[in-house]
C-alpha cells in the first residue's frame, strides 16, 4: 500500500480541477522537474488512485434531464453482488457506500421522467434491494 505524501496529494488536487493539464504545468504548479511529476502520477496510476483522467462538465450546460439521489437499503450479505449489479445501470454515475439507515447512495440522471421511472424500475429490481427513497434534485443553490 502507497503513503501519499503532500506532493501526491497536491498534484491530485491539481489533477481533480484540470485533468488534461501538461505535465510541464503540472511540475510549474509544483515546482519540481517534470520527471518527478511522471514518476509521482505513473506511481499513482499503478496504485489505483488515480483511476483515470475525465472532464467536469457544468451541470447547467448540458441537456434538461433528470437528476436524482436515490438511498438503497440491501438486505443480508447481499451488498457485493447488488453493487455489481449497480455498476452495471449507465444512469448511475456514482455509488457511495454509507452508514445509517441506508446501505448506499446512489447519484443518476436520464433524459426524461419516462426514462427516470424506467431507470428506478430498473434498481428496484435488483435482488437484494429491499427498499430505497429517491429525491429528485431541482436546482443548485
């Protein structure tokens, strides 16, 4: 298991705001050589905390869909296979395990209420889930 130190954790910081920045900017931000930054992200990348490199769209840019928080409760030993089963809903873009009365939150979007009715038909029937509470999100404030 890797230690993170404050340069890992800058250069993630970093990364988290632009990630298609150039190496050469990423060692200008940290004031180190280039090389450096090679080594820390290649090191990153093979520990698995750095999964991958993704845009951060506004969410008042894109299309008028549907975006919710939908709570999970999981019944029994069943959480693993329910999380595989999650993972695989396109319009799940991200699933927290959690404590309290719910087993996991999940964030989704769909293009329509149609398809957002589908969607929470389409969770609600995985096996394992015994129930869940979706709140749809109106605005940003």
């Amino acid at each position: 298991m890797h230690i993170y130190d404050d340069l890992d954790r800058k250069l993630i910081a970093i990364l988290r705001e632009d990630g298609r920045a150039p190496i050469s900017k990423l060692a200008t931000l940290l004031q180190v050589s280039r090389a450096t930054v090679q080594t820390r992200l290649d090191r990153l990348l093979d520990s698995g905390a750095v999964l991958g490199f993704t845009i951060r769209a506004r969410e008042d840019s894109g299309p008028n869909g549907v975006q919710a928080i939908m709570m999970i409760e999981v019944s029994g030993q069943s959480t693993t296979q329910v999380i595989r089963s999650l993972r695989g809903i396109a319009a799940l873009h991200q699933l927290h395990s959690t404590n309290g009365n719910w087993d996991l939150v999940a964030q989704l979007s769909a293009e329509s209420l149609s398809d957002f009715d589908r969607v929470l038909r389409e969770v609600r029937g995985i096996p394992g889930i015994t129930n869940s509470e979706t709140s749809i999100l109106l605005s940003s404030v």
